[in-house]
C-alpha cells in the first residue's frame, strides 16, 4: 500500500513536471521510507493514547529512533512487517517499564545500559540486505553510534538516578535496540553460510 501510494506521488509528480523520470526512483524511495515513518509515529500516538503511556512512548522513539539510525541490525522485508515489529516494540517497552520497579530496577536498569552499550560498542553498526554499508559508512556510523549511546546512556542514567521512569524507557529501548543489533548479527552471518 505505501509502495503504491509512493508510486502514485512520483507518478503524478513526473506527469506535471514537477520531476523527471531520472528523479522517479530516489524520489519513490524517499516517499515510502516518509510515508511508512508517518504510519509508525500515528501507530505510536494511537498505543501513546490507548494505553495512557504518553511519556513511555515519547521516551521510546526520543531515545530508540536516533541511535536506531545509526547502529543499523534487523531491517524487516517489507513495509507491513516493519509497522508491525515497531509497534510489537513500543507495546513490549510500554509493558515492561510498567514491570520494572523496585530493587528489580535497581539492578536491572544499570545492567541494561551496561549490556547494551557493550553490545553497541563491539557490533554496531550491522549492515542489512536491505540497507548495505559501505567502509566509509561503517566507520562513520560506528563513531556516530557510540556517540549517541553514550549521549543518551549518560541522560537515562541521570533520569533513573533522580526517580524519573524515563530513564527506564530508555534503558529498556537500548537493550531491544542491541538485541535487534546482535539478531542483525547473527541473520548476516546465516546468509553468508
């Protein structure tokens, strides 16, 4: 459905000059990668409501959608597939931050950022069938990707340290963030074999 609509947009586009056809297929991509992002967010402001966790879903996407971007791992094969896993993953981090509390959160909070900067640090970024790296971008974006993670570890870890839930969202969201790294990992090395 977004690869059409995406289709439909350079289509009509190209037919009024507005591009030409050599622009058509950089600019489709551009349009599915926009369109299936809006879809995501509307899906995280509709479980944000639903479920009354507004603050767990904006530290989510605040906190998963940069470093995300830049540590790379699992990329699903279509569309569909990737709406669903996102919104599986803002379900599971709004569940489990509302589990973790208590002495359970005192230790498993820091060990989150430990294991997932860990992980960060040694694999990231994982290219994708779907998204090749080149050695220019694997060096670039595995500087960029430590940066954020320390960024963000060192502001999640002040949240937690100060009471604030916020700190567990993002906690959490690096560990799911790591373990589609490391799965990214292990599905390259699948396809290799």
């Amino acid at each position: 459905m977004i690869k059409r609509m995406s289709e439909s947009i350079v289509s009509w586009q190209v037919s009024r000059s507005i591009l030409t056809n050599e622009q058509s297929s950089l600019y489709q991509y551009a349009y599915e990668v926009m369109l299936n992002l809006s879809v995501n967010i509307m899906i995280a402001i509709l479980v944000a409501v639903a479920f009354k966790v507004p603050m767990q879903v904006a530290a989510f996407l605040i906190s998963y959608i940069p470093l995300r971007s830049y540590c790379g791992g699992y990329h699903a094969r279509t569309n569909g597939v990737c709406t669903i896993v996102s919104t599986i993953l803002i379900l599971l981090v709004c569940f489990a931050e509302k589990g973790l509390t208590g002495e359970l959160a005192a230790i498993i909070v820091p060990m989150c950022f430990v294991v997932s900067g860990l992980l960060i640090y040694k694999y990231a970024p994982v290219p994708d069938i779907n998204k090749p790296l080149d050695e220019v971008e694997i060096v670039y974006y595995r500087k960029k990707s430590r940066l954020v993670w320390l960024i963000e570890a060192v502001i999640g870890a002040a949240f937690w340290y100060f009471g604030l839930r916020a700190g567990v969202v993002i906690a959490i969201s690096h560990v799911i963030l790591s373990l589609m790294l490391v799965y990214g990992v292990f599905k390259n090395k699948k396809a290799c074999d």
